[in-house]
C-alpha cells in the first residue's frame, strides 16, 4: 500500500529547517512554534519512511537521505509557484516579485537605467534585489534563495539559462595629478611596470584587471586591494596607483570636476559581458527570455554611447 503523500506545507517547513539549519529559527521564519514544527517533521519522517535530520547540540544538519531528497523538495516548490504565477499572468499580465541577485560592480550601475522602462510595461512587477559577490549569487540561483541573476560572464556552472545583454567597456583611471592625467589615450607600452589598484579577490573583476595587468606587463598592487569600487576610486584619488573601472561606474561616479581622469588605451578592447541568468528549468523561464529582451531594448536606447547590446 503507497504511503500518504506529504503536504506542501511539509515541504516548506522541511526546506526551512534546512536552510536555517535550526528547528528554532525555521520555526520563527515561518512564524509557527517549534513543537508544532517538530511535529511536522516527524510526520513526515514517518510518511516517507526515510530520517531527513540529525540534531545535535551544534545544531541540526541534513541526513544522507535529507540531502538527497531537498533538491526535489525546491522543485516541487517552484514548480508550484510558476503555477501559480502562470495564472496570475493570465490573469493580470506579466507581474509578482521575483528575487533578483546582481553583483555590486554591476546592479547599482545598470538597474537605474533599465528599472523604469521595465516598471512602465509591467505595473505589478516588483525585485527584492541583493548584492553579492558571483561565487556566492550562482551558489543562491542553485539553492533556489534567487529566482534570476544580474551577473558578469563567464558562469562557473553549466546548469544555468544565459541570456547575454551587454558588453561593458573598461576604462583606465589615474589621479589628476598625475602626468598622465594630460593625456586622452595610453599606448600599451606606457602601462609596463604601473602600480594598478583592483577590488577584493572574490570580485570576478578582479581576475579580470589581474589578466588585463599580466597582458601590459603592469604591476597589480595586491597589498592595497579596495573593497568595493568607491574605495578604489578614493585610493586613486589619494595617488596611490592606477585603477580599472566599468565604463556604467565611470558614467554614475565620475564628473567633469572629478578629481580623476579617465583614459583609453590605444589598441585594447577591454571589456565585460554582462548577462541575465535563471535556472534553466525554471518555471518562469519564459517570462525571463521576454524580460532579458526588455533589457536590452532599455540598454539600448538609454547607454547607446555607453555600452553595446549582446544577444
């Protein structure tokens, strides 16, 4: 005889437990009391014939079987949630909340532009946005904590759906006290040996400019690393070396009275490619693919002189 089926309450509270790796802290994130969720993971123990949890005085972790069955228990989950998010679209249009990763060289420079456009076509839609670092944004798409990515390419995974929207130049910035400051363009002979300043290591552009440094021979100042691209934008200005930055940072930061010059350098195409990113068995995957092609008809009538439209 086949067991009775688990709810998906079940479901929710056993996604919980996992994630908050505490019975006492799901509980108060579902706003229920510990007992009743005790209770309910015991049922569904006893349903599924199967022990989900160990706990332990360091807390509650995962069981082999645990493990194996939480991945399909965020499916059931989201599967549930396109449904449902499908009828409202055909209720009401394109709409809901979806939570939206982006890197924090990239959103605060790019979301300005593309958010109003994209709130005119779709009154209902709404992002809970947060800021992380690309290691950790694809870790959250994977787990389900994001439901799509605003990120720089390449992806360390393969399991995602890519939808490329732009193609972001990189500029050279020095002091304006400097002797280059004079200058409009650098060949790439006149960086060989220049102290060049970059964001922590787990930025993705920080691998980048320690490429872009090997490439011009210039040398990449590791002991003095910023931690976000204002940081780095106040080293420079304290002449402590030169610094790479994102041509939609440069145009949101930089002004004509800036303390900063900004240079080109003669026969290099530098540059980042920036893409919309989803599981690629999302539910709403469709609506993603309409909503990438959203962006970049924003991207392309608002930054035409900025950055370049990928598809």
């Amino acid at each position: 005889m086949r067991q009775a089926k688990p709810s998906l309450r079940q479901l929710e509270y056993f996604i919980a437990v996992a994630d908050n790796a505490s019975f006492r802290r799901a509980a108060v994130q579902r706003g229920i009391s510990q007992p009743t969720l005790t209770a309910q993971m015991a049922a569904l123990e006893n349903q599924l014939g199967v022990k989900l949890f160990e706990r332990s005085r360091g807390g509650t972790r995962l069981y082999p079987t645990g493990r194996e069955l939480l991945p399909l228990a965020r499916e059931v989950i989201e599967e549930l949630n396109g449904f449902v998010d499908a009828a409202d679209l055909l209720r009401e249009g394109p709409g809901g909340t979806y939570r939206l990763g982006t890197a924090p060289t990239l959103g605060p420079y790019l979301l300005p532009h593309v958010l109003p456009d994209l709130h005119q076509a779709y009154a209902k839609l709404r992002f809970h946005v947060r800021e992380e670092v690309p290691r950790e944004l694809e870790r959250g798409l994977s787990d389900g904590r994001y439901d799509l990515l605003l990120t720089t390419l390449p992806l360390d995974s393969a399991e995602f759906s890519v939808a490329p929207l732009l193609s972001e130049p990189v500029r050279l910035a020095v002091s304006a006290d400097h002797a280059l400051s004079q200058r409009k363009a650098l060949s790439a002979s006149e960086l060989r040996g220049e102290g060049i300043l970059t964001v922590e290591e787990h930025h993705r552009f920080y691998r980048q400019v320690e490429l872009l440094c090997q490439r011009l021979e210039a040398r990449l100042l590791r002991d003095y690393q910023g931690t976000s691209l204002d940081a780095l934008r106040n080293m420079v200005v304290m002449g402590m070396g030169h610094a790479f930055f994102p041509a939609l940072y440069v145009l949101s930061e930089f002004h004509a009275q800036s303390p900063i010059r900004v240079l080109d350098i003669e026969g290099q195409a530098i540059h980042r490619v920036h893409a919309l990113v989803w599981r690629s068995g999302s539910p709403s995957r469709v609506f993603f693919n309409r909503l990438a092609r959203d962006m970049r008809q924003s991207i392309s009538r608002r930054l035409p002189d900025v950055v370049k439209v990928v598809e």
